[in-house]
C-alpha cells in the first residue's frame, strides 16, 4: 500500500498536499476507492480511502488510526557537513531509515562547509522516514556553532580515538538518551575535544577502521540502536 | 601522509601505476623525497619514498612493509543489485569502509537491475579502502544465479523477517565466516527463502525498521563487524 506524508490530518474529508497529489495520481495512477497509507511524521499512520480524485486533488478519509510511541531510548547525532553535500544527503537518509530522532549540523574548527540546505535535507528524511514505514520524522536542526550543543542532559559522547583510553560507543549503556558528536574531514581540534571532554562528553571509537564523517555518523546510529534492540 | 594503491610492488625502485601517478603528481603535486604510503589490497602497507618524479613517471622506493593479518572473521554479503546503480556503489564503498571480505552480486526472481559494472564497482572499493588505509580489498564478485550462493561452509543468513520465529542477526556467534544473502527491491521470492532454509540457511532480521537493500546489506556489514569488536 502507498504511503504518503502530510503533517496535518484532520477528521472527515482530507486533500493530499500538492506533491503528494502529483505522485498520487500521475504517478502511482492511484484511482477513487484506492486504499492508502498517511504518516505525519508526528506519531501517527492513518489507514486512508481515497474518495475522489479531480484534476490535481486527491481527497481521502481516514478510517483507521496508529499511534505508534516514541522509543525508550532517543538517538541525537550532531555532525560536520562535508564538503560533498551528498555525502551528508545520504547520511540524512539512511540514519531516517535506520531510526534517528534528531540530527543536528555543526560548525567546527576544520569544517570544510559551514551552510546546509534545510529544506533538501528535510526532503530526504521525509522520503527515508515513508520508504521505511516510519511514524516519526528526525527533527533537524540547523547549523549551530560546537559549542552550543554541548549543554545536554543525555549521555554525551565525542566520535574521537583515545588510543589511551579507548572506549567503543558500543558500551553506552541502553534505554538512554544520546547525543554522538561527529567530526568533519579533519576531525576536531584539540581544543574542542577538550572543551567536551570538560562538559561530560567521553571519547568513543566507532569500529577498527578510520571512517568519513558521514559512515561514521551512520556507524553511531547503527551501534545505539543495536544496542537497544 | 598520501596512500596510493599499487597491486604488485617490488624490491627497489617501483613506478606508481598511471592512474596514481597522474594524481601524485598533478594534483597532491608530491615532489622527490616526499613519503607516501602504498596498499597492495593483498595485507601489505609499504612505507615509501619518492625517488624521482619525471613527467608521467612518479618513482619510490619502499623503506618497511607492514604486514596485516587477515580478520579472525570475515564477512561474505551476497546482494541483489538495486535498479538504481548509485545505491550499490555505495553499498559497496561504505562495506569496504567498514571492512569486509566478499561481495557477490546474486540474480534473484525479484531483481529489477541482471547487470552490475565490475570495473566501476572496483574502483569504488579500491577508493575507500585507501580513504580507510586498509591493507586489504575485498573479492567482489560478479552476478550469479541465486541457487550458485546457496553451498557455502560457514554461518549462513538471509535477511528475512519470520515474524513467527524472529531472530536477529546480532546473535550470530563472534569469530565465524559469514554469508548474509540481501534481497532486491521486491525482496526474495518464497520459493527462494524456501530453498536458503533447505540449504542450511537462517532467515534473520536487521533492526527495527524496513530498510532498503543497501541499507541492508550495510546493516549486516555493520552487526557482523561490531558481534566481532
């Protein structure tokens, strides 16, 4: 069954928003009676009947609703975008895929861009989160300077190497709520390690190989849902 | 310090093959005594020094070689070949990252894409491996028949959800030789799961979450890779 996006659905007669409308009929060829699935990204799946279908409208009823709650545990990546904006693109998706609650940019010492597209991005996650059956799209949030994202209440940890100390992300402890900070190509400066370490973050290593920023923001995604699934 | 690939190195003085030559010299603009780091994608990183750059011709010689032991695991994923190609790129661009043995491209009755471009995949691999300093390049396989995949030796998996007895791959046993089978699209026909479980297989499940065969196929890459961490 096809399923769309729309943040708001109200009760009785809803439309499909204008691109999902286009999909809907000249794509998908989807026809009056047709069933059809709506997530709002919020927490909700509605099971849809089309009703009608005129011009570039495609109107449905709702006639069952999923909630479906958030986890026990919550997943925050912040990350350096890279140079390649696809990079980061993908990074979007397949974290959306993967299970992701909030994705931040952040601007550091070595970042090599420092401006992101919102909406681009925003449509990647939208797309990821409908692939994947999903009822709650990542919050993303713009590009913020390192330090502000170091004042969270959560488990805090800084994607960096101690190779005299190495600790693996895999042994966060479940049920917890994460923020993972990932650096650009050149990774961190010192002094923002430093600056981290003081505000709680630990120093994680993510696996035996040197990885990009964006396989290793994926890698922190995978590794805290593994461990809580 | 820049890493070049180079197949087969020699005692003496070596010539960087054309390819990493013509990047050496025209775009790192390396000089005579400059170091570089060569992988022959066979377990041996060799430490070298350019001897003399003339035109076309970067020449080095190799002052220590260091040997990589091959993993106590290793990781076979055999894959269906998405419709749109750019998603087994970096399938196999991120698995090599990673770190992975084997990648087989296999035809099943639900592939939407028979053919795969060994030459344009290799290089990709032969790219993150150097991005990721690894010593060694995984085998990459060209297309075959679902049923040619199905006699193998080791742990063998295919992803597929059995909502009446699921099993997630992360209880595999750490230290053993895996193959992962990862369906198209339309995923693997129950004719196919059918025959896979006849042949010693066990259907596994990924996460949480549906995801796209090469978010898949990295998701197995992923969990094998941490069960051996």
């Amino acid at each position: 069954m096809p399923i769309f996006y729309q943040p708001v659905v109200q009760e009785g007669i809803n439309h499909l928003d204008q691109e999902e409308a286009r999909h809907a009929i000249k794509v998908l060829r989807l026809q009056s009676g047709d069933p059809l699935r709506i997530t709002d990204g919020k927490g909700s799946i509605y099971e849809c009947t089309i009703t009608d279908i005129a011009k570039s409208t495609c109107s449905f009823s709702v006639h069952k609703t999923i909630s479906v709650p958030r986890r026990n545990f919550s997943i925050h990546i912040a990350i350096a975008p890279t140079k390649n904006i696809d990079r980061i693109e993908w990074f979007v998706e397949k974290a959306t895929e993967m299970g992701i609650e909030k994705i931040s940019f952040v601007r550091s010492k070595n970042s090599e861009r420092t401006v992101v597209n919102p909406e681009r991005l925003a449509k990647k996650a939208i797309s990821a989160m409908k692939q994947s059956g999903q009822a709650w799209l990542p919050l993303l949030q713009p590009i913020q300077p390192f330090d502000q994202l170091l004042d969270f209440g959560g488990l805090k940890y800084i994607a960096h190497v101690d190779p005299e100390n190495p600790q693996h992300l895999k042994e966060a402890p479940p049920n917890g709520h994460y923020l993972v900070l990932v650096g650009p190509e050149g990774d961190f400066s010192q002094q923002e390690v430093d600056l981290a370490v003081e505000k709680g973050f630990q120093k994680v290593s993510l696996g035996a190989t040197t990885l990009r920023t964006e396989t290793a923001g994926l890698a922190a995604c995978f590794i805290l849902n593994l461990i809580n699934s």
